[in-house]
C-alpha cells in the first residue's frame, strides 16, 4: 500500500507541476495579449511629432497636398456614408461606387484626350502657320 500511494502523490505533484507551467504560460499570454493593445495605443508618435521629422522637401509637399487630401477623405466618407444608409445590398453598394469611380477615370481620360487633341492642333497651327511665313 505504501508503494501505491507513493505513485498517486508522484502522479498528483507530476500534474500539478503541468498544472502550474500551463498556468504560468496562461498568465503571460494574457497579460502579453493586453498590453499590447494599451502599448500600441499610447506609445506610437503623434501626427505633429511624424511631420516634425519630416525633410524640409516632404514638408514642403505635404502642406501643399494636405487640403487637398482631406478634401478626398471627406467625400470619400461621405459617398460611403450615403451609400451605406441606402437600402442596397453591400455588394450592390461597392459595385455601384465601383461603377462611380471607372466613369470617372472614363471621364477623366476623355478630357485628357480632349486637351491632348487641342494641342496638336495648336502645333500644327503654329506649323503651318510657320511655314507660310517663310
């Protein structure tokens, strides 16, 4: 009987050390799985600490982009904003902003075009206009 119960109390102290190392590693998980978020949210710099870094050329042409940028951010959220509220499906609402937006790049390359074909009719213009000349 002594053997025995020998072998139950080396048992019970061989599980409650795994007992005490899966306890220990639960432990460190949590507190590694929430401070990392807390990390994350106090320690990253500020806008104006990032832009302070900045070379004087990105300066430069970050305050000339930067209403600019804004601008399209706003309408962006609200184009989404007002998509989102309609009774349309999702998918239905980003194949419609999908739409929107390759009717735009249509639009925009058929203006390009557009000045595109101005030009080369001022310079034949001017070529001709050249040649008469001589």
């Amino acid at each position: 009987m002594d053997v025995d119960q020998d072998c139950r109390s080396v048992r019970i102290t061989l599980s409650s050390l795994k007992l005490e190392k899966l306890t220990d590693a639960g432990c460190s998980f949590t507190s590694v799985s929430s401070l990392g978020p807390i990390l994350l949210h106090y320690v990253p710099p500020t806008e104006e600490e990032v832009f302070a870094r900045y070379s004087p050329e990105l300066k430069k042409r970050s305050l000339e982009n930067r209403d600019r940028i804004r601008q399209e951010w706003t309408d962006y959220m609200i184009k989404l904003n007002e998509l989102s509220k309609s009774d349309l499906n999702k998918h239905v609402v980003w194949e419609a902003w999908k739409e929107e937006e390759r009717n735009r790049v249509k639009a925009e390359a058929e203006a390009l075009e557009k000045q595109t074909e101005q030009l080369r009719l001022q310079m034949k213009e001017g070529e001709d206009s050249s040649a008469s000349t001589k």
